[in-house]
C-alpha cells in the first residue's frame, strides 16, 4: 500500500473530477480522507483500494 498523501487539488486531477466534488466526498465520509488542521489530505493506498471498490459494486440501473 502506498504511504504518499495527496491534496484535494491532486486527487481531483487524479480522478478527473473538480475540487468541489472531493470536498464534498470528503465531508459526506464517502472518500477515505483526513484532516491535518483545516486541510484534507488522502493517503493514495487507499483511494486506490476505494477506487477498486467503486469499480466492483453492483450498477443500480442494471438491476
């Protein structure tokens, strides 16, 4: 698992979504993220482990 920590800003760029969508993920607990004071902040190892998991549930149109 990797140890390198990303920003908000690097995560948006990483899955191609805008910062406002990962602030809001982060907030709502559906991103594995962490507060180092007033800053979020993603361990890379496990967004890749989130990411993964995303990938593998059920499409709720298809059911």
């Amino acid at each position: 698992m990797s140890d390198q920590i990303l920003t908000v800003k690097e995560v948006a760029e990483f899955l191609k979504v805008n910062e406002r969508t990962i602030y809001r993920l982060a907030i709502e607990k559906k991103v594995p993220a962490f507060r180092v004071g007033s800053s979020w902040r993603f361990r890379k190892g496990e967004l890749d482990g989130w990411i993964k998991a995303q990938e593998e549930k059920p499409d709720p149109e298809s059911q």
